[in-house]
C-alpha cells in the first residue's frame, strides 16, 4: 500500500489497521460525535452505535482485522480499498477474506463525518457458507447460463 500524504488520512488508515476491542473506546478520536455509518448490514449515526457495529463484529467473528490496500484521498474524501480477514466461529475454522472498499468524507477537524461501506454479501460473504454458498453457488450459474 502506498502510504497515504495526508496526516489525517495517514491516521485513519492506522486506526483502522490496529482496530482491537480495547481501541473501541477512542473511536471518538476517528469519528465526530454524529458520524453516518452504513455497510450492508447496518445504518446507523453516532459513535455510540458504530462502536456497538464493531462490539458485534468482535463478539460474532474470531480475530478480524482490517488490511488497508489502496488509498485514494483529495481534499475531504477518501476512498480505501481494504481486506477484511477473520474466522468465522459458528461455521468453520478456516480464514476468510472479504475484499471491499470504504468510501470516507471528514469533518474539518479530520475525523470521518461519513463513513459508507461497499462489498458483495453475496460474492464474499453468503458463497463461503456451507449450506447457503451452494445454494448461492448453483444460482450464480443458473444465473450465468
């Protein structure tokens, strides 16, 4: 990954790489008080309710980490693309990778104000699951045909 020129950017690229249980806590040092966060599965505004979005990653996945890829920044938006690797606890023991990317707005103080996932449920999280990737698998090729 090219290291990204801007301090704010640098910063926000570190917590993210360095993102543990115990970090939650300053999330407020990334996020303004406010902040709109919204992957697939969530929509939610506020630190409190990002922090509990990260909480329920921790508690549901074992040893997720976040492996920034790309960085594309200029004036307040930033976009990265990253690698989200974990194990899943309730299905198999094997590491999954989710490839995706994170589309950044900041505040004027560098924290991120807006904070909008983008990734394929379908593609990088239902397929690796045993009984609903089949399925997922088999309509994909229906799909395709």
């Amino acid at each position: 990954m090219a290291t990204p020129t801007d301090p704010r950017v640098a910063r926000i690229v570190k917590a993210f790489e360095a993102l543990t249980p115990a970090a939650l806590e300053r999330l407020d040092e990334i996020y303004t008080a406010d902040a709109h966060f919204k992957d697939p599965f969530n929509a939610v505004q506020g630190v409190p309710a990002i922090r509990a979005v990260f909480e329920h990653m921790y508690a549901t996945l074992d040893a997720p980490r976040f492996v920034i890829r790309d960085v594309v920044a200029q004036g307040d938006q930033c976009f990265l693309s990253w690698d989200f690797v974990f194990r899943m606890r309730r299905f198999n023991r094997d590491e999954q990778t989710v490839h995706g990317g994170s589309h950044l707005q900041l505040a004027a103080d560098g924290r991120i104000a807006l904070h909008r996932d983008y990734w394929d449920v379908a593609e990088e999280l239902y397929e690796k699951l045993p009984v609903v990737g089949s399925l997922m698998r088999w309509l994909k090729r229906r799909a395709s045909s």
